[in-house]
C-alpha cells in the first residue's frame, strides 16, 4: 500500500501552531514510509474563507519547507463531485431531503434541552410522506444507521466505538448546495485515495459519522490518527498570549524555521532523549506509535532555547541575511561599517532570536545615544583623563584585538585602576550601554575611525561646561 497522507487547513485565519504541528506530523508520515503528501483547501466555509488566509496557509507551509507532492486541491472546485454522490444516495435511500425550517429546528433543541436530552435532528422528515412546503429549499440530511455501531481503530487513541443510536442525520448539502465539512471531506479523502487522515483530536467525535458515510458508499476506511491538542503552558487551551499565533509571526520575531519544526516534532511525539534533530532525523525516526496521548503543553521558554541552539550553529552569512531587514527598518547603515558576518560570529552565542541579534548589532552601525544615568555612573571625572589618555594611545597602536586589549591593560596599570573601570565607560562611549562581548572585540569590528570619533563626541558632550 502507498502511504498517502494530507493536510487540509481551512482558510479562515492564518496557519497557527496546532495546524502546523499537523501538517509536520502527516509530511513527516509520509516522507518516511516514501509516500506522498497532498495539501487540500478546505473552503466550503465561503462566508469566512478568505485569499489572504490561503496565501498565509502557503506562506506557512513554504516557510517551513513542508513540501507536498499534490495540490494544492480546493473542495469549492469540486462541488460537481459532491453533488453527484449526494444524488447518488438519495436514490440509494441513504439520503433525504429535509425541508425543516431554522426556527423549527431552534423550537425542536429547546424543547429538549428543557426535558434534559441531548440536542439532536429528530428525523421528522427521514421517511415522511408529507408535502414539501412551497417555496422552501430543503437540505440533504444522510440516513445515519440507527442500529449497531460506528467501530474505528485509532492510531493513537486505540478502538474507538459509538453507538448509531447517538448520532443523528447530518446534513450532507446546504440549502445552498454546498456540502457539511463531514460529506466533503469524506469525498475528499476517498478520491484521494487518502490512506492515513492524521488530524487535530477535535475531530474524533466527526470520525464515526465519517466511517458510516464511507460504508454506506461501501468504500473503505483509511486509517485514522488523532493528535491531542497543544494546550498553553498553563495547562489551558492555547491562547495568542500563550503561542497560538501566525506561524510567519514567529517567522518576523526571528525564529529560524528548522528551529520551529523541531520545536513542533518535541510537542506530543518523541524519539527517546533526543531533543535537538535534524529534519532528516525526524523523517528516519517518525512514527505514530511514539505521540503521546495525553495534550502536549507549549512552552515559550523552550523553543527560544531550542531557536538559540540552531543560531548558535548556524552559518553567519544566512544569518546575516535574516538580520539585515530588522537592521535596515533600525535606520542603520550597513554599507561601510564593520563586515555583519564578522558581526555576527562575534554576537550570536548571547541570543534567543533573529530579532534580539539584530537589536545586539544596531550599535556597530550606528551610534546609541547612551542613557542619563548610565553617563552619570560611568562617565565621570575619574573616566575622563583615562579615556584621553585612551584615544591618545589609539591613535598609534595597530588595530587588532590584541593590541587593542594590551593598550586597554596598560592603561589601567598607569592609572592604577582595574580592567572594569576602564572598559565599563569604554563601552558606554562607543556602543551606548554597558553588556556588550569583550570590549577589545567590539572595538576592533568597530574600527579605528569610528571607535575615535565617537569617543571624541562623548568627552564633548560629557565633559564641555
């Protein structure tokens, strides 16, 4: 048998977190049982579909190079399918046409509510003989079996079995004719020849509605996983505040992509101790036994030290590539500054995100104005000959990092203070705070010329009465 897995988002919003944890989990299914992967648009939902969700569905998916094989396939592009099936078993009389109205079926769910039941469809029109209502276009309700049992082997959750007598008719077709997600997507999944349907747990209470559409299509069943869901690191159901947002969001707050997916693979799947692994490694090592079934917790602090391990190793031209947008929107000049590759070697081990190195790298390519307070603790008038006597010095020795820290050293022998007492105002003068890499570093990136200049402009400013 061929694998064959999907993912089928709707285009409603854009591709968060629990969607792109799914579509990682069937990609990576498929890729290791050499299958194919196909990406479905499911947008029966017109009034809420939107282009702009789409192309950040694609946008979701490119960024973090889940490759499909097939697609993408939208559902509204195929209601010609949809309807000959549903004509198909209203002829077979597994279907019926209902023309109960709105408020009749509100009138009919309150009604039960007060006696206590479960709101439901009471089939009033399943096997009515009545006249339709003129005037009234019906919707297509399926014959749900109302004996025996909807029997379904869960990946993950193991065997799963419903009564019939507990689901009601679904409705297959609108009114409009657009077909329910649960008639849709069964079609879908058939024609697909979809072999493994790999899906959120919101979806196991769909799942034996789905199974008796597909026996009363005498097709067969695919395989059904559901994943638990992602919950916030409270314990409550994720939130934006929580990490339920854009996955391009963290794409623009500077995660690196394979960052990501190895964060999403940790979330509710595991390969023993293994916490940092290729994509590659996923592939090799995914399967569905190894997903947990109890909900996975997000946890923010957790993919920021994963997002850091990937910077820490990755090449600095990519990164500098990542960087420079962030740097340009700071108004900072690159062009004749230090070289931002170099730049980035020297930063890179102290980050958790794209973002946080660029704001780490502003002060090499363009002066920070240092804070008030930060002048009164560090430019006083016991830094003031020291960083003369500095600039003096500059100005002749030869600009490297061993130098620069030599000449650092010696001056602080000749005015008989500690190394911090003279790179803690160094800093301030030249980056315009105080947490910076080694000073000698710093200033040898910087430059001879500008690393002058702006210890010039600070001793104007600071010490001119």
């Amino acid at each position: 048998m061929t694998v064959r897995t999907r993912f089928a988002p709707s285009p409603t919003g854009y591709l968060h977190i629990g969607g792109a944890r799914t579509a990682l989990f069937s990609w990576a299914y498929a890729r290791r049982h050499g299958g194919k992967f196909i990406l479905r648009i499911e947008d029966t939902d017109v009034e809420r579909s939107t282009k702009q969700s789409i192309q950040a569905i694609l946008d979701g998916m490119s960024w973090l190079e889940l490759d499909y094989d097939e697609g993408p396939f939208y559902q509204m592009e195929r209601l010609k399918r949809y309807h000959e099936v549903a004509e198909q078993l209203l002829q077979s009389d597994q279907a019926y046409y209902c023309y109960a109205s709105k408020e009749e079926l509100d009138e009919m769910r309150e009604r039960q509510l007060a006696a206590g039941l479960k709101p439901r469809y009471d089939g009033r029109w399943r096997d009515s003989k009545q006249t339709p209502p003129a005037g009234v276009k019906p919707v297509i309700r399926f014959k749900n079996p109302v004996a025996g049992y909807a029997v379904f082997n869960d990946l993950i959750k193991g065997r799963i079995t419903v009564a019939n007598s507990e689901l009601d008719d679904l409705v297959l077709v609108r009114s409009d004719g657009v077909p329910t997600y649960n008639f849709s997507v069964v079609l879908d999944d058939l024609d697909m020849n979809i072999s493994h349907v790999i899906r959120g747990d919101d979806h196991v209470n769909n799942t034996p509605r789905q199974v008796n559409i597909l026996k009363a299509l005498d097709a067969p069943l695919p395989e059904y996983a559901h994943v638990p869901m992602i919950l916030g690191a409270n314990g409550e159901r994720l939130s934006k505040r929580h990490g339920a947002v854009s996955v391009t969001q963290y794409r623009d707050d500077g995660y690196l992509p394979e960052a990501l997916i190895n964060y999403l693979a940790r979330l509710g799947w595991s390969h023993g101790d293994e916490e940092i692994f290729s994509r590659e490694q996923l592939v090799d090592w995914f399967d569905l036994s190894s997903i947990n079934r109890a909900p996975a917790k997000f946890n923010p602090e957790k993919l920021h030290w994963l997002n850091q391990q990937y910077i820490k190793k990755t090449d600095n031209a990519r990164l500098a590539e990542l960087v420079l947008p962030f740097l340009k929107q700071d108004a900072c000049q690159i062009t004749g500054g230090p070289d931002l590759p170099l730049v980035i070697d020297l930063l890179k081990e102290r980050v958790n995100t794209i973002e946080e190195l660029a704001d780490a790298a502003v002060y090499f390519f363009r002066p920070l104005e240092p804070k008030q307070e930060l002048k009164e603790e560090h430019l006083n008038i016991d830094a003031k000959p020291i960083l003369i006597d500095l600039i003096e010095k500059f100005n002749h020795i030869e600009w490297n990092r061993e130098s620069i820290k030599q000449e650092i050293k010696n001056t602080a022998k000749n005015h008989d203070v500690k190394f911090p007492k003279i790179a803690m105002p160094l800093r301030v003068v030249v980056a315009g705070v105080t947490h910076t890499p080694s000073i000698d570093a710093v200033l040898e990136l910087l430059g001879r010329e500008e690393t002058l200049k702006r210890m010039n402009n600070q001793l104007e400013q600071c010490f001119t009465n």
